[in-house]
C-alpha cells in the first residue's frame, strides 16, 4: 500500500500533465508562426487545394503566403490527413499541420530537397513545383525550411 499515492500521481501526469505539455507546445508554436507570418509574409490566394501523399493520405492546404522578401517562395499551410481511427464506437480523423513552400514554374530546386530529413511530399504541382515538410509549423521550422531552400 505505501506505493499508491505514486502511482495516483504517475497515472495523474499521464492523464492530465502530458495533453497539457502538448497543448502548451501546439499553442507556443502556432504563436510564433502568427508572428513570423505578421513580419515577412502577406496573405494571397492559395494555389491549389489538396495533394496526395505517396506514404499515405492527403495534405488539405487552407493557407497560402508570399514572402514580402521577394523569394519567390510561397508559404503553404495545410493539415495532411492520414486516415481514420477508431475511438470507441466511433471514428475519427487523424490530421495534422502541416507547412510547405511552393515556387511557381522553378523545378530545379525541388531536386536538392529529395529524400531530405522530414520531407512528407515533393512534387511538381499544377503551375510549378511543391515541397511539405513533417512536423508541426513554428517560426523555427518555416525559417529552416526556407533556409533548405537557400533563402535567408
């Protein structure tokens, strides 16, 4: 019996403490991707709407922004559905956010970035060529990947 209260308090963080770190971590990373996005990016239509993922599923792109630093890059947010799971007697859909860049007409870069770290879809796409990363978008991830590109 002595060891009860630590195992209340272990199951305790599992079910409260770890989906609050992982609300914090969602919440810290959308804020700062808000702000990178109020800094060096405008808002424009988004170029198309969805594209298949070879590993499986679709990224549904909601958001498109060009890059006031004259790129040429767009930045391209989105959530890549993955499939369905079953929670109890019901499904849900798996999603995630996802960020990528596109370029319009420009290919050859695409090229340098295949079988890259973190790299969920590299494609030629209507109207130019389109590069999604894994993971979820912060202004430290937007600014890797178009430093992977060669943008500063």
């Amino acid at each position: 019996m002595p060891h009860r209260p630590i195992v209340i308090l272990i199951a305790l963080f599992f079910a409260v403490g770890v989906p609050v770190i992982y609300f914090v971590a969602k919440a810290r990373a959308a804020a700062s991707l808000d702000r990178l996005l109020a800094e060096r990016f405008s808002p424009r239509p988004c170029p198309f709407a969805d594209v298949v993922v070879p590993s499986g599923g679709s990224v549904r792109f909601h958001s498109a922004y060009d890059d006031a630093r004259g790129s040429g890059f767009v930045l391209v947010l989105g959530h890549w559905a993955r499939g369905s799971v079953r929670v109890g007697a019901a499904m849900t859909d798996v999603n995630q956010r996802v960020a990528g860049l596109f370029r319009a007409g420009d290919t050859a870069w695409l090229e340098r970035l295949r079988g890259g770290p973190d790299l969920l879809v590299a494609a030629t796409v209507e109207g130019g060529a389109l590069a999604v990363w894994k993971g979820l978008p912060s202004r430290r991830c937007v600014l890797a990947h178009l430093a992977s590109v060669g943008v500063s």
